[in-house]
C-alpha cells in the first residue's frame, strides 16, 4: 500500500475532481470535502473515496486520526479562502498543504506530457487531442477542465506512454509544469483578479514556454506570433511560415473542411465533423501535436470523425415548443465573440426555419466582480450583436464586490447599442416567463462559466 493520503478541500470542482480521480487510479487513498455534493463526487465515492459535505475542523482531525501512518497532503485550489476551516486548521497545525498544480505537475512526470496551454480553447484542444491519441495510439491518458466525450469523464489515468493535460494559467501557477510538448493556444488578457496587465499573463507564459521541451504556437495570434519562438508553429490563414496549417475552404454548421499542410506542403483535403473557425484552430492545434510526437497522418484522417466538443462547449440542451437552447462556456468577450458568429451561422444554414423567425438570443451570466470591472464595454460591444439579450446577477465565484459592481453596468452599455436587452435577475425568474420572453423559431445561447448550466434543468421544471 503507498504511504501517502490525499485530502482534497474543494474536492467537486473540474479540475480538483479530475486530480483526485487520477491518484484514485494511481492506488493512492484520497478523501475530500465539498459543500454540496455532485455527479464528480459521486463518481469520487464510487471509485473509493471519502467525501465530507462540510468543511470543518473535525474532517481533518478524522483524517489524521484515520491515516496516522501515511503522509498526509492537504490539497487546496486558488478558489479555496485563507479563512476556510479545514484550511486555516491545516495552516495552524503546519500540516502539508499542497496547491492542486503541485499535483498535477506530479503526476506528468510520469508520462511523455503534451500540456495544453491558453487563454481560450485549452479545455476544447486537450479534448481533441485527448480523442485523436486514444484512438490513434491507444497509449495515452488525460487529465483536463472537462468533461471529455470518448471517456465520458474529466481523468482517464492509466499506466500509458503520453498523457494529455490542460494547464491553468489564471492564477500563475502555469509556470510549475514541465511539458515534452507545451502548447499555447493564444494570449488575451484575462483573471484581471490576479493579473494586472496583458504583461503579467505573457510573463506567465513565458515561464512555462522555458520549461517545455518542445514549443507548439499558435501563429495567427499576434501575442503568441510576437513574444515566442519556435519551428512548430500552426495556422489557419496561411500554410507558407508554419510546421502545420489548415486552411478553410468550407464551414458549416455540421462540419468544416479544409486543405492540410506541413512544412508548406499541401497533404490532403480534411473533413472535420466541428463547426466554427475557433474550433479550426483548437483542432489544427491537435493534429500538429499528435504529428509532433509520430502518429501517422492516415490514422489521423482514419479517426478525425469521433471528434466531439467537450460539454458546455457549444451543448445543444434541447428544444422547448420550437426554441433551440445550446450551453456555451463563453465569459470572456472575445469567447463571446466566436460563440454568437458560431450561432448566426447555425441560423443562416437551418433552412427548416423561417428565417425571419429565428432571433438569437443571447442569456449571459457574467463571471467574477473583476471580470465585469475590467472588460464591461467589451463584453457590450460583443453581447449587442445578438437579437435580444437578457443579462443575469454577477456570479461572484467567492470573489469580493469591493467595488459594489453589478450586471447592471453591463445592461446600460448594451442598450447604448441595442435596446432589446433586459437586467433578470436569476434563471428561476427567466425560466418562470420564458414564453413572454422568447417565441417559436428562437435560438437560444445560454453563455457563462458560473451555475448557468443548470438552466436547462430549471426550464424544465418549470415548463413540464
């Protein structure tokens, strides 16, 4: 048995879930705790691990009481407060406290790791990825922010030769991992509650670019274009200063195809079965990375058809009295950006509609007091080109309001724009008029990174 425990405080959000299902796979003994229980912690219990649905003094002392002949690691996440119970206990007793990357950082450097870098598309690129080496090589495991289709689950650990993982740059900590392959998807300012300026995340970056052995860019991001070297470069507007490109020739609202590069060199036409340009890009992303470390491009062709984005990435929920309702993960304003031209174009191309009936309407729920702050008139500018848009109370993710900053904000600047936008204030007050607030033939994009998925669950509740 491994003289090691592992006790998680914050055990049920995506990325802890993930980590802890990992070291369960690994032999390791893992507890964790959480406020409210969900399907990770259930899976988490399943699979042998002990979850607490407080978090309290007493957890920990249970804890070492339970595993006095082990090492015990206490592993926290950025969300996690000084003033938590289980956490200050463990401060004040001098326990080990581990932060969820040390962990992470771990467990790659027992795999040839391809780690997926970004200020966007990280958890859409490691799912391809993840979905392109499974069935390509049979050899490789995951670790991401998502929920990854082919495995159905957020980890797939297994005692293999690759192993694809998304890092996380929000909070600094990117710099901790060493990757065979580090990718970058692109550079935007962003986590202004951490970061001051567009310098800081760059720096950020450019610590985790030192300690990769090999550098795979994104060329059409000028950030990216501009502060980084390397030979293994991809692109989707050019095939003749990059390793890889694919350059669209056709994109719907099913699928996109393009002509193939490498080196300057057309391969063959490809057919993705993704739509969207930002998409394109996450998968050319993909492709080259999986070129990068042997797989062959026949097989790669053989398998790019199981391709499937991760949940709540572009998620059609389901259809209420002809009204379209798709979960987006979108809450910065250039995700917002894609996801809006994505939905004009599944309604310019869904021919069953009248098209004079068919609104996008956008639900957004903003994401962190700073966020707001920071990029209010952007996020206006993108929201304004929906139909209509309907704006919901600030998901603070245990930030504080210092600043008393509202979505109101937001809403004001929007109706600058366009006057079809309201302030609701939650979803149980949309789902509870949602028929004077939407008409058949609409296409609803619901947008945010907080509890807004549930909405889909709410709606129907309220509707059957």
């Amino acid at each position: 048995m491994l003289k090691h425990h592992f006790h998680f405080i914050g055990v049920g959000g995506i990325g802890m879930s993930a980590l802890a299902m990992g070291l369960l796979k690994k032999g390791y003994s893992v507890s964790g705790s959480d406020l409210i229980k969900n399907h990770e912690t259930n899976k988490l219990e399943n699979l042998g691990a002990l979850i607490f649905t407080s978090q309290i003094q007493q957890n920990i002392e249970f804890i070492i009481s339970k595993h006095n002949n082990k090492l015990i690691n206490f592993v926290v996440s950025s969300a996690i407060k000084r003033e938590n119970e289980e956490l200050s206990y463990c401060r004040k007793k001098n326990l080990a406290i581990k932060h969820r990357s040390d962990i992470l950082a771990m467990l790659m450097k027992s795999y040839t790791s391809l780690a997926i870098a970004g200020s966007h598309g990280k958890t859409s690129t490691s799912t391809f990825l993840s979905t392109l080496l499974e069935l390509c090589t049979q050899n490789s495991s995951s670790i991401i922010g998502g929920i990854i289709p082919i495995y159905n689950s957020n980890c797939h650990l297994e005692n293999t030769k690759f192993l694809v993982a998304e890092v996380d740059e929000s909070d600094g900590t990117i710099s901790k991992y060493k990757s065979d392959i580090g990718i970058i998807n692109n550079i935007d300012f962003d986590h202004c509650d951490h970061f001051a300026n567009l310098g800081e995340v760059l720096s950020s970056f450019k610590d985790f670019a030192s300690k990769s052995r090999k550098l795979l860019l994104n060329y059409d991001c000028e950030v990216t274009r501009n502060n980084f070297y390397s030979d293994n470069k991809w692109s989707n507007t050019t095939a003749s200063k990059v390793a890889y490109a694919i350059i669209p020739t056709e994109i719907n609202k099913t699928h996109t195809i393009g002509k193939y590069y490498e080196n300057g060199n057309f391969i063959s036409n490809i057919n993705i079965p993704i739509p969207g340009l930002h998409n394109l890009s996450n998968i050319t992303a993909s492709i080259a990375a999986a070129r990068m470390i042997g797989v062959d491009f026949i097989d790669i062709t053989k398998n790019i058809k199981y391709l499937k984005l991760p949940k709540k990435r572009f998620e059609f929920r389901g259809q209420i009295d002809e009204r379209n309702l798709y979960d987006d993960y979108a809450h910065h304003p250039n995700e917002i950006k894609a996801t809006i031209k994505l939905g004009r174009l599944f309604i310019k191309q869904n021919l069953n509609n009248d098209l004079q009936k068919s609104r996008l309407i956008a639900i957004f729920q903003p994401h962190r007091y700073s966020r707001v702050k920071q990029f209010a008139k952007e996020f206006a500018d993108e929201l304004s080109k929906a139909d209509v848009v309907y704006v919901t109370r600030i998901f603070g993710a245990g930030e504080e309001n210092k600043d008393k900053i509202n979505s109101e904000i937001i809403t004001n600047l929007i109706y600058k724009q366009n006057k079809n936008v309201i302030y609701i204030n939650n979803y149980h007050e949309i789902a509870k008029n949602f028929y004077e607030l939407t008409q058949k033939g609409d296409f609803i994009l619901n947008m945010g990174a907080g509890d807004c998925h549930n909405f889909w669950s709410i709606l129907n509740k309220q509707t059957n």
